[in-house]
C-alpha cells in the first residue's frame, strides 16, 4: 500500500501528483492556475495476487483552495503516466 497522495489535472489531461502537506493551489499557481481543469486525492495500492501484483488507482474528494473536484476520468491519464495497465 502507499501513501495518499494530492494530484491536479492540467489542461484535461495531465496529472500532476505531490504530497498532502503541499496545498493545491500552491501547485496550481506554479503551473498556471487558469489550466487546471480538476483537483483532488489519489489513493495507488498493491495487491499481490499469485505471481504477479495488481496496482489500482483511485481519485477521490476535490481541492478546497482551488474550488475543483476530483473526475473519475482523471484515473486514466494518473495510470498512464505512471505507467499502469
């Protein structure tokens, strides 16, 4: 299992995950607030299943500074810049 992590989505389909103890719009404003189509947690665990593991990852809850929440359609560009399916 790993740590939770916070993520922003720039332009619809670039994620960008950091640490909970930075705050949203601190990113944001780094990047261009004006781009950030969504904002929210994600959560990334490990199950070990025979031979191999499973990695899932999960969007959830939304940014309070930023006014965004987080979309379920996030979850695909997080898995593939980190590599996952």
């Amino acid at each position: 299992m790993f740590d939770d992590c916070k993520y922003i989505m720039i332009d619809e389909t670039i994620p960008i995950l950091f640490p909970c103890t930075i705050a949203h719009n601190v990113v944001a404003n780094a990047l261009g607030r004006n781009k950030v189509t969504s904002a929210g947690f994600v959560e990334i665990s490990q199950e070990a299943v025979d031979w191999y593991s499973i990695i899932e990852v999960n969007v959830y809850g939304g940014s309070v500074s930023l006014k965004l929440f987080s979309k379920k359609e996030d979850i695909f560009f997080i898995k593939k810049m980190l590599s996952i399916d």
